[in-house]
C-alpha cells in the first residue's frame, strides 16, 4: 500500500510538472524542439546531467561493479569526466551554429555544412539505429524495478509499458520545456536517493568499513586496479576512457542539449560542474554493487543487474525502499523523455521536412513529432521484452555505433576540406566494422587487446583525411564562440 501510494504521487507530480510546460510553451519548432534556445544554466546543467543518468546509472553500473568490482569506478568517473571536454570541443561550436543558423537537429547542422542529404540520411539512420537499444534500457530497468519492488504484483511488461506511456504523453504535449523541467526534478531525486540508499545498505551490514572488509577476505578480485580475474588491462581502460567521450556528445538527446542554452555562460557552467558532479555520484553505484556480494554472492549475467533493487528489498523498509525506487525511476524517464523528443524531432525535421514537405507548417512539424514520439515508445518497448542482453552490454554496443559519427562532426566543424564522400564512406566502413566484430566475422585479435571501438576509429579518421585532401567544402567551419 505505501510503495503504491508513492510511486502514484510521483507519477502525479511528473504529469503536473511535463503540463505545465505545456503550459507555458508556443507554438513554434523552436519552443517544442528547443525549449525556445533560452534555457539557463541551472535547468541546462540538471537536463544534460539528468539525460545522461539513465537506468545505466541505477542498475548497469551497480550490475558491472558487482561482477568486477571497485576498479569500474576509476573507468567511469575518470572517463565520464572527459566528456565535458567534448562539451567544450563540440558543444561551443554546436551552440554557435544554431544560434545563427537555426539548427535544430544534429542531421540538419551536418547535412547542410557538408550540402549532402545523402550524409544527413545516413546521419540520421545510425543515429536511430544506435539510440534505440539505448533507449530500450530505460523500460528494462522500469519493469526490473517495478517488479521488484511490488513483489510481482506489476509483472516487468507492465512495469516497462505504464513508464513508457507516461514518458510519451507528457513528451507530446510540453516537448523540450516539458522534459527540461522534469529532468530538473528527477535529477534531484536521483542524486539524493541514490545517496539515502549506500547509507541504509551500508548500515544493515555492519558499516561499509567492515562490509568491504569482509568481501575482501572472500574476494580480494573485486579490490584489485585492473578489476576481478584481469578484466581491466591497460588497453581496454584506454579504450573505455575515450569510448565515453567520443560517443556521449553523438547521442541526439545530448547533442541537442548544445542547442538550448540561452547563453554560452550557461553551456561553460556547465562544462565546469559536469566533471565533479560524475566523480561524486558515481561513488554509489559502484558501493551499491560491490556491497552487494556479502548479501547476494551467486549473481550471474543479467542478474546483476537486478542487485540495487535486491538490496534494497532485502534491508531497507519498504517506504525507503520506495522512494529510493522513485529516484531510480526519474533516472530513466529523465533519459528516455529526452531521447524520444530527440529522435521524434529528427524523423520531423530530417525526415518528413527534409524530403517529404519542405513547406511544412509548424504545427506540422511539431504534430508530425508527436506521432513519432509515440512510434519510436512503442519500438523502443518491443525491444525492451525482448531483452537481448545485460544492460552493460547493451550500452556499450549503442556507445560505439554512434562515437563513429564523432570524427564526420568534428571535421564538419573544423575542417574546410572535409568531404561529403569521405565522411560517407567512413561511417559506412565504421559500421561495418562494428558488425564484422559484433558477429566475429573479424577475428577478435585484431582488436589487438583494445576495444573494437579504438581501430574501428583509426580507420574511420583515416578514411575522412585521405578522403578529403583533395576537396573543399562550401560553407567553412565557424570560430569558436567568444566568451
């Protein structure tokens, strides 16, 4: 009765929050799409940080950390702190160019600066492609969390779908102002819940001092800098340190957040706090994970994954137990509002803009977005029964597909000779690879130790330069903005 009652007014308070968005919104591409490029730095600081805390941070992390221990911190906070640079290094420049050009989607900016709708398809292919099983996590985790919590009275299909539904009305009607709101509330549900849960874990088993000390009598892995029997060389945690900054910036929802600042102060605040923010959250997750081998020793696979909610259910009393859920559950809708509104915008704009009605109303446009928004919940939630893997796995597939896009945007932005061809041929033969490695077509020792994601890049880089030499394109790159 308390966890129904709780997660009944949190639902209630998203719904009033996503209507009045709705509310104070008007009737432009800009305002449904953008928030109307005015957002400021607080609210653009908790979206960006709130879109990109997902179901991963709740449960892939905790899932990892438990199967390889303490060492996952160092990859990921390090590593994810290196994403604000791409901030900098991409996001100034995004920025920039909407503001004077009026961009509003990724494939748009890249399609008109290489004059190619053939690039901007295929831009906007691998971005749906690689955003979908991203996106699919955040149902994943809704039904795991809900099931869990209810004791199976929500079975995982109903958990997954009554979040999705919810997502896709308050997306439809409030757009970017909607979901800029909400992230602002469910970001600090999730930072405060999270850190309510490793104390109440950490109590019930005797302090986190004594708990750690006893899983390092039992298994000293999980303590070690390379991770539980290895698992963390040199190579692969280079590989995962770029692999999180490379492919964090390509994902639509984050690249649209470029957009929205009001001011380019706002996007450098927070490109500062971005960094300490990571170092300091993802401390708990990756205890919650750890800890969790003195409860529950025998978890294998996707099970893991399941190890916050186990916990929780198992030490915390159950309006804790809710409420921390709660915090869980604004993770996810915080990121899969932000990547339906993102891909929504894309089939809109890029799609039935672009080549079906260039003359397109806006009450087009933002009406076509809707009824995208709905048809990529629902493919997003087929993907999500279907649960093709651990959510680590799944993450680390759709991060690497799309960091190939990195290296068509960076030359886009600060090459002049980059060609429209070369950038073509690099993220098919990117692709390609991935799929090669993916299906172990390639034998797995050309990866040479690293991930498939650091050779796949060379050739990928290699392909722009070589490509490219002998071109110019028609618009040049813009300066960096001013501060």
């Amino acid at each position: 009765m308390i966890t129904a009652v709780i997660l009944i007014l949190y639902l209630v308070f998203t719904l009033v929050v996503g209507v009045a968005g709705y509310r104070f919104s008007r009737n432009t591409a800009d305002d449904y799409f953008l928030a109307g490029r005015g957002v400021g730095t607080v609210v653009l600081f908790f979206t960006l940080i709130a879109t990109n805390f997902s179901a991963f941070f709740f449960l892939g992390m905790a899932g990892e950390s438990y199967r390889i221990g303490y060492s996952y911190y160092g990859i990921m906070a390090f590593g994810t702190s290196l994403v604000s640079l791409m901030f900098y290094f991409v996001g100034f420049k995004v920025w920039k160019l909407g503001k004077a050009r009026g961009y509003i989607t990724p494939p748009e900016m890249i399609g008109d600066l290489f004059k190619s709708p053939a690039l901007k398809l295929l831009f906007l292919a691998v971005m749906i492609q690689f955003t979908l099983p991203y996106l699919a996590i955040q149902p994943i985790g809704a039904g795991i969390l809900l099931e869990r919590l209810t004791h199976g009275a929500i079975p995982f299909a109903w958990g997954a779908t009554l979040l999705t539904l919810l997502i896709v009305f308050y997306v439809s009607i409030g757009g970017m102002r909607s979901v800029a709101w909400t992230d602002v509330m469910q970001g600090v549900l999730m930072f405060t819940l999270m850190g309510v849960a490793v104390v109440v874990v950490g109590r019930a088993l005797g302090g986190i001092t004594e708990a750690n000390a006893q899983i390092y009598a039992k298994e000293p892995g999980l303590f070690a800098h390379n991770g539980l029997d290895g698992y963390f060389t040199p190579k692969r945690w280079f590989s995962y340190m770029l692999l999180w900054s490379f492919a964090v910036p390509m994902f639509p929802q984050m690249f649209m957040r470029f957009y929205i600042p009001g001011s380019v102060r706002a996007l450098k605040t927070t490109t500062v706090l971005y960094p300490i923010v990571v170092a300091i959250l993802f401390l708990a997750p990756v205890l919650l994970g750890v800890l969790g081998h003195l409860a529950f020793p025998d978890l294998h696979g996707p099970e893991a994954d399941q190890i916050v909610p186990m916990l929780l259910t198992a030490f915390a009393p159950e309006w804790l137990a809710a409420l921390v859920m709660v915090g869980a559950l604004a993770a996810m809708m915080s990121t899969m509002d932000s990547q339906l509104l993102a891909l929504g915008s894309m089939l809109s704009r890029d799609l039935y803009v672009g080549f079906f009605d260039a003359a397109a109303s806006t009450r087009a446009q933002v009406r076509v977005g809707r009824a995208a928004v709905a048809l990529i919940a629902g493919v997003g939630l087929a993907i999500a029964f279907t649960r093709p893997g651990t959510i680590f796995e799944m993450a680390t597939e759709a991060f690497t597909g799309l960091a190939i896009l990195l290296p068509t945007t960076v030359a886009g932005l600060y090459w002049k000779r980059a060609s429209a061809p070369a950038c073509i041929a690099s993220i098919l033969a990117g692709e390609a690879l991935l799929i090669g490695y993916h299906y172990e077509w390639i034998d797995p020792s050309w990866t040479f130790g690293f991930l498939p994601f650091l050779p796949i890049m060379i050739v990928c880089v290699g392909i722009i330069m070589l490509g490219s030499l002998r071109s110019k394109r028609t618009l040049s790159p813009v300066e960096a903005p001013s501060a």
